[in-house]
C-alpha cells in the first residue's frame, strides 16, 4: 500500500507509526509511506503557508500555491509507484466516514483484478481556518472526508483515525486471535452493535456471568447473543435496527424477539 502525507506536522504521526497494532504496518513494510511538508514548498523566504482571508474575517486560510505544490509531487510519487492517486482532504464539510467506506477504500487500495486502477492514497491535513478554495477549483482533490460532525484543530488526527480504521483491516496487521475478533466485529459495525462480553471471574461483586454462557451449548449461546445484540441495538442505536431491517437484515426470529422487547419496555 502507497501513502502519501500532506501536513506541516509529520510528528504527530509517530502516534501511529510507531506504537500500538497498526505500527506493524508500517514496521514490517506493509506501506510505503511517505511525509510532504508544505512548508517545504513555500514560495519566500519566511517559508509562509498561510495568509489573511481576502475580504477580511478571522483566521487563516492555508495558501494554494504549497499545497498545490506538495500534492502533485505526492501524485507524481504515486504514479511512479504505479498507483492511481486519490487525494482526500479531511475536513469537517467532507462525507461522514464509516465502515463502510473503510471496506470500499481497501477494495480499491488492494484490487488485484486490474492492477493499473490500483489507488494510493494521498492525504491533505490542513491545519487553520480553511484551504484556498481553487485547490477544489484546480481539481487537485478527489474527496472530501469528514471523521464526524465536530470540529478538531487539524486534519492530522483525523488522518489517523481513517488510517487506523483501514490498516486494522488489512491481512496480516492484526494478529490471528484478533483477525477472528475483527470479523464479527465489522459485520456489527455493518449491521447491529455488538453482544456484551465478559471474563473471569464469574462473579464479579453482586454480578454473575449469565448461566448461557457457562453451559457449553453453543447453539443456545449463539441465539443469547444474537438477542444481546439486538437488545444493545435497541437500547442504545435504533436508528441502526431501522437500517438494518430496511436491508433485510432481521429475521422472522429476531423481529419476534424485539416486538417482546418493545412491549416489555415500551
Ligand atoms: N473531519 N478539521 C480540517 C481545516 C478546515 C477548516 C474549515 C475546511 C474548512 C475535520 C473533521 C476537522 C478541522 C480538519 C479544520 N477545513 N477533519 N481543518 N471533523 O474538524 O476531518
């Protein structure tokens, strides 16, 4: 995998690069990764990156002319590489992500039909108020992705949040135990939230384990934790038993089990 990182703070990405189970991607070679500094590509000598926003207001605005540079010499690395570049800037007026778009995005990062579509991602952080609005003008970038609904100090975090999400998901970055985890786990991301989940010891103060999960019945467990799921579904995210039901996802069983619900807890 071919990445390409736009930021005026390349440090911040030793958060990921370097600790926790994604940096394995990066230690064992899985991705090509690469920092372009802006600054690096400012026009003067004080090595400027930002400007006053013409017409006057608060702010700053990040100027075109460096980042214009610095992602075509990302683009230009990319195609060297043989990939196709997509641009993402992360930015708070972007498509929310979701899993589902972290499924897509690998698809395309790793398609093997058609090698010559492959993508590498480039990634715009910006930092400031905003980005001069002829870098969408010069048709520099591709998409637009938000993390959510909230407005953060600098497209870094953001960057890593999709990072993590996308290389969790690549083979070989989790280990074994944990790839098994990953699988229910984007399926509930998909569809309902996940059961609840417990340890030793089976009595924890007042709280036992439930018996279910102790009578080696795998039959009967499967079916407890379908409930469990769709309990906390319920409970905590309706809007995803609407999605899910409108995708065809429920059965005729877990419909009847949440009508019970439903009435017991109106
Ligand atoms: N999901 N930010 C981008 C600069 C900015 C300001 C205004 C466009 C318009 C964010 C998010 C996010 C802060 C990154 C503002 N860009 N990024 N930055 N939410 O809040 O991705």
């Amino acid at each position: 995998m071919a990445l390409d990182l736009i930021t005026l703070f390349p440090e911040m990405f030793t958060a990921l690069t370097q600790q926790g189970v994604v940096s394995r991607a990066f230690k064992q070679g899985l991705v090509n990764v690469q920092f372009w500094n802006p600054r690096e590509f400012a026009l003067n000598a004080n090595k400027t990156v930002d400007d006053r926003p013409y017409g006057g207001g608060p702010g700053m605005v990040m100027m075109a002319a460096p980042l214009a540079a610095a992602i075509r010499a990302a683009c230009e690395r990319q195609r060297a590489l043989g990939k196709k570049p997509h641009v993402i800037y992360l930015s708070p007026q972007g498509r929310v992500l979701t899993q589902t778009w972290i499924a897509d995005c690998l698809q395309h990062v790793q398609q093997q039909s058609n090698i010559e579509t492959q993508r590498g991602l480039v990634l715009l952080c910006g930092r400031y108020e905003a980005i001069d609005e002829r870098l969408f003008d010069l048709g520099l970038i591709d998409e637009e992705l938000s993390i959510g609904d909230v407005v953060v100090s600098g497209g870094e975090l953001p960057a890593m949040l999709m990072l993590d999400a996308l290389l969790r998901c690549v083979e070989g970055v989790l280990n074994d135990d944990m790839s098994a985890q990953q699988d229910s786990f984007s399926r509930a991301v998909d569809g309902l939230l996940d059961c609840s989940h417990y340890t030793r010891p089976e009595k924890f103060e007042e709280f036992t384990v439930p018996s279910v999960l102790l009578s080696g019945d795998h039959a009967k467990i499967a079916v407890f934790r379908r409930q469990q799921s769709l309990l906390n579904t319920m409970r905590k995210r309706f809007d995803l038993i609407e999605q899910a039901r409108a995708q065809g996802q429920l059965s005729v069983a877990d419909e009847k089990f949440l009508a019970s619900q439903m009435d017991s807890e109106g």
